[in-house]
C-alpha cells in the first residue's frame, strides 16, 4: 500500500474541508470506517496537523466523503525546492 509523504502540509486543507461539510474528526473517521478504511481520531488528527503521512486510499476515500475534486487537496500548497532547504 502507498503513502504519500508530506513534505508539505496537506493538514489545513483538509481541515478546511472537513469544516465546510460541517463535520468533526470524529464524524470524518466514522465514515471512513464504514467505507474499509479505518482510522482513529488522533490519528486523524496528526494527520491534519501535518505530523502523520497519509495513505493514497485514506485519500481516496477522503475525496469522496468531502466529495470534491483532488486539486482541492492541493489548494494553495507550493511545491518545497530542495534546492533552497535550511542546512
């Protein structure tokens, strides 16, 4: 199974999400469990705080209880050059 790594924080975004369809962690984690995707709320929880990468399933199933497109996973977020990284 993939996970994609965050090197940016996808957390905000779906926060932002999660509060528009009105629901709370908990709410977020019932329905993925009820779509084979099972997760606890502090698990979920670190992942909208950015300190847990995401799984693409978890992804998936994201985009279709928010019921957007991906982009909206995306929004705002520019991509890290590791060029320019703290030494």
């Amino acid at each position: 199974m993939s996970k994609i790594i965050q090197d940016v924080n996808l957390g905000l975004n779906l926060k932002r999400l999660r509060e528009s369809k009105k629901l709370t962690q908990a709410d977020v984690c019932a329905r993925m469990e009820l779509m084979g995707r099972p997760v606890s709320q502090p698990l979920y929880s670190m992942i909208e705080n950015g300190t847990r990468n995401i799984f693409v399933s978890d992804l998936m199933v994201l985009k279709e209880i928010f019921d957007v497109k991906y982009d909206e996973f995306f929004q705002g977020l520019l991509p890290i050059n590791k060029y320019e990284e703290t030494r």
